[in-house]
C-alpha cells in the first residue's frame, strides 16, 4: 500500500543509485527442485511499507456489484469496476488453488509511466487477479485484460506468476497518455530452469510462434514502431531495450541482484561480473550484449532451504561483498543507509544495493505443493523485515484467518504495537544494525532452529490434513491447518521478542556479557554479573582512525 515505483532504467546512473525502493523475485520450476514444487520468492522492499498478511476470504457478490481499486502503494482511491460473481480465497499474495503472484518495478520510458482515467495500478492488478484466476496461464488472462478495458495506473511491471505446475514472467508497461492498455510479454520459465527479476526488465527477444510458452500483446512491436523506438525486424525486436533499456544501475544496482541469487546456485556465474559492475557492452542497435540470461539452469535441484538462502544475501564473497569496505564499520554491517549514491570532490560513487536490505516490510517463499489437495499443497513461507534477520513461517493458504501479529491494523508504520511481528523483528535487526557481526549470530542460531524445525514437521502436519481431507472432513483439515498455522507464528514472535530481550541483556552499553550453559554467567558470589568482555576493534579500524588523526590520539609515555 505505500511501495513506491521507480523509474530505473531511463535515469542517469547518479540519480538512479539513489532509488529508495525495489524488491526482488526468484522463480523456480518444479523440475529446478528436489521434489517438484514449483516457487516464487519476493522480498516487498520500501521505506514506507509495513509488514503484514493480507487476507480475503472467498465470497459470492450479486450481479452489478462494483469494487473499488484503490493504489496499493498510497491508498489513492482510482475508480470503481465491475465485481465477479465469485471470488476465491487469497492468504498474502497465494489464493486457495495455490496461484502466486510477485512483483517488481523497472519502471521503463518516462513517456509511459501515466496514463490518464486508468483505474488498475499493479498493486491491486494482483490481489484482484489472485481473487480471479486459479492458474498462471489464468492470470495472465485476467491481468491483460484487465488493463485492456481499465487502463494501466502503473509504470513498468514485472510479475512473477506460479501455479502448481508452471512458473511464468510476465512484463507489462503502459501505453501513456492518450491510449488505455499496456504492451506486454509472457514467457513461461522452461522446466528445470530458475529466473529472476530486481527492478530491471528482463525479458529481452521472445519467439512469436510458441503460445504454449510465449504470450504477448499482438502490439507490442508495431506500438514501438509507431512511437519510433524500434524500426528493425521483427526478430531483432527486444522489449526491455526498447521500452526500458538497461543502464548503469540497471546493471548494478538491479539485475546485480538477480545475478547474486544465481550465483548461489550455479558456479559459472563469474562471467557475467563485468555486467553486473554497470560495465555494459552494446551491439549495433545499442542493445546490451553481455547480461545474464532470463533464466539458468542450477547445478543441483533446489531444496526450500537453498531458495530461502538465495533471499538472504549482501554478495558476500563476491566483487561486490558489502562486508569488505570501510562503510562495513568495524563490525561488518553489509548495509548502507540511504542515498545509495553520493559524491566526493564532485565525483559521483555509489553503495551496493543487496537483495537482504533494511528496508524490506515483507517477504515469502510461495511454494505450490502438486501432490497434495491446494489448500494443504500451498504454503507461504512468510516473513516480515530483513531477509537476513528474518524467519521463514509456514502459512497454508487454505487457513481460515490470520494470527494476529500478522493482521492488517495490528499497528503501522507509524503506530508501535507490542504484538506487531514487523515491530518486533524490527526491534531485533535494528538493535542486530550495532554490532552485525556479533550479534546476528546470535539471531541465526534461533533462526536456523526453528526453520529446520518447521521444514522437518511439516510432512506430519500435512499428513494429519490430508487424512481428515481425505475422509472428507474438510472443515476439520481447514481448522488443523489455521491452527498450525497461528500457532508457528505467534510463538516464532514470541521467541523472537524473547530474543530482543535477550540480545539487549547481552551487549548492552557496547558490553558482551559471558554465558556458560546456556545461561548468562555471574561473578563466584552469585550476586553480580562476571566481568563482561570488551572485544577489541579490528587492527584497520585503529589504522584508519590516526591515518589522520595520529598527534590527537597518541598517548604520552
């Protein structure tokens, strides 16, 4: 409701360095993983946007019935359409039938970006079409046409689309002022492959003879050639470099992403280091040359824990490892706060921009679970704030309500509430933003745990729905998932506000306090804390403290 957009691609790279928002998206066939469950990742990043678990429950409406679109990134009220007869089920961005929708904006050509008496912008383009459809191929449908007879309220778009048996990128942008509609493109992911998108367009040319894995507006070229931005042939045709092509931060401060995701997963990702550093080769139409692919093929099928992992990273160990400038601070921070971009002595620099950002409200793995009946086979991992310092919990879509930590109005991003999940996570990652180096191993201990703990139970859980599924009691498999459900969530808030308390006990005052099993450690009369430790900074911090400075500090002998 308050993610702003961003035009990525068309801006001078010091300008976009300084993007304030962008999320990022991993899409994963059932043939890329261990035991055919097809994915989708999003990390929901903004500045402005509070964590929580949207819920609309399946409905019938009368005919006439109208619904009214407001902007999802500011609540701005568009206009009213015309309501389906029946609605289905939505949990988050994964409806009953295991349907997934993500998003990321590239924003693309500025002469696009508005379109006058439109109606549908990308936000409610989703949660509409998951309310809709019950399949990827089903959605694209309904979101196309959608902004076919409403108009396009949104500027470039690209969605990650998942059913339980195929992975779909749709790319979508408008036609602007005077026309109503978009141009756009679909291709489905090829099984066994992995793709992803972070705020940069991706999709570049298309075959235009395969509907069975490619869809696309039957304008989309000749609209180009109308407004004179593409005039070769129809093969040479490339929608991102012709309605947002890339550029320095494009590369860098985007698709980087997407490339980093990947690089966890397949070992020949090197080669595309240049790219990803913004050094773009062209060829004769000043298309880019040298990206990564749509799409790769991982060295080893994919198990829930390698995707989550692939949504926890600052390009450690790579060109761009965060961790390994001064800005990491001498206790390794792998963030930098906002602009991204700045100048010294007129030249213009930037920081890197990571998929495991402060900034992020929400994040999920959708996971779409073929073997098994759709209200127990879909399951949102769902987590609020920071990938990194998160933790995946298991939600099923067929759950009849929403914990409460989790619900729309438990606070928001100006309200404190004390049984908020994204005020309590937050709580922890800021206090963890002091001492990073020290303190999120503490945080990861109780994150592994329990999300080992989650993936290793939940075959029972499934197990017990089924049966009672299978009997046909299906209100009691409903009631035993929402039950599991709330139950993993209220108490993974509880532990982590444990955690809070914890972590405060710990290294409060810049002290870090001694534990011995377990517990922390008193001095030998029982009375008063041992003498906490005081580590030392690292040897370069000091270096870097008298390089200028060294008279002032020196100590007299």
């Amino acid at each position: 409701m308050r993610k702003f957009g961003v035009f990525v691609t068309l801006i001078f790279s010091t300008i976009l360095i300084n993007q304030v928002n962008g999320c990022t998206n991993f899409l994963i066939t059932k043939g890329a993983t261990i035991n055919g469950t097809p994915m989708i990742t999003y990390a929901a990043d903004s500045h402005t946007l509070y964590g929580e678990l949207y819920f609309w429950p399946a409905a019938n409406y009368k005919p006439g019935t109208m619904v009214d679109v407001n902007e999802w990134d500011t609540g701005k009220f568009l206009g009213k359409i015309p309501q389906v007869a029946h609605t289905y089920q939505v949990v988050g961005n994964m409806n009953e039938h295991q349907l997934a929708i993500g998003e990321t904006t590239y924003g693309g050509r500025k002469e696009l970006a508005s379109q006058a008496g439109a109606i549908v912008d990308y936000g409610s383009l989703i949660y509409m079409t998951l309310q809709r459809a019950k399949s990827a191929r089903e959605a694209i449908k309904v979101m196309t046409d959608m902004v076919k007879d409403y108009g396009y309220a949104s500027s470039g778009e690209s969605f990650s689309i998942a059913d339980k048996d195929e992975v779909w990128i749709l790319e979508m942008i408008g036609k602007g002022d005077g026309q109503k509609g978009a141009v756009w493109v679909a291709l489905k992911i090829p099984d066994g492959y992995i793709s992803g998108h972070a705020n940069q367009a991706r999709i570049t040319q298309f075959p235009k003879d395969k509907p069975d894995e490619c869809l696309f507006a039957q304008d989309v070229i000749t609209f180009a050639r109308e407004k004179g931005w593409f005039k070769g042939t129809d093969s040479e045709f490339s929608f991102s470099d012709t309605y947002a092509p890339v550029e320095f931060g494009g590369a860098r401060a985007c698709d980087a992403r997407v490339w980093a995701g990947f690089n966890k997963v397949n070992k020949s990702m090197g080669q595309y280091e240049k790219y990803i550093m913004g050094q773009i080769s062209r060829d004769k139409n000043g298309y880019a040359t040298n990206r990564i692919p749509l799409w790769i093929k991982p060295d080893a099928p994919l198990s829930l824990e390698n995707v989550i992992g692939m949504m926890r990273d600052h390009f450690e160990g790579t060109v761009l490892d965060m961790t390994k400038d001064p800005g990491a601070g001498p206790n390794i921070l792998p963030y930098r706060w906002r602009p991204m971009g700045f100048k010294v002595d007129s030249v213009s620099y930037c920081h890197e921009r990571a998929i495991s950002t402060q900034q992020t409200g929400f994040s999920f793995v959708a996971q779409c679970r073929p073997m098994l009946p759709d209200p127990i086979g879909g399951v949102l991992w769902f987590g609020v704030d920071d990938t990194y310092s998160t933790c995946y919990m298991p939600v099923y879509c067929g759950i009849s309500q929403v914990p409460n930590s989790l619900k729309v109005g438990n606070g928001d991003f100006l309200t404190w509430s004390d049984t908020s999940a994204f005020w309590i996570f937050n709580t922890v990652s800021n206090f963890c933003y002091l001492r990073y180096d020290d303190m999120i191993k503490d945080v990861q201990k109780v994150q592994s745990r329990r999300e080992k703990s989650f993936i290793d139970g939940i075959g029972a859980i499934d197990q017990k729905a089924q049966t009672l599924w299978n009997k046909g009691d299906k209100a009691g498999a409903i009631q035993s998932l929402t039950a599991y459900s709330v139950n993993q969530v209220e108490t993974t808030v509880k532990e982590w506000k444990e955690l809070s308390h914890y972590l405060i006990i710990k290294y409060k005052d810049g002290n870090v306090m001694k534990e011995k099993d377990g517990k922390f450690e008193r001095n030998e009369y029982g009375k008063l804390p041992a003498q906490p430790l005081h580590p030392s900074y690292p040897d370069w911090w000091y270096r870097l403290i008298i390089e200028k400075n060294k008279d002032h500090f020196k100590t007299v002998e």
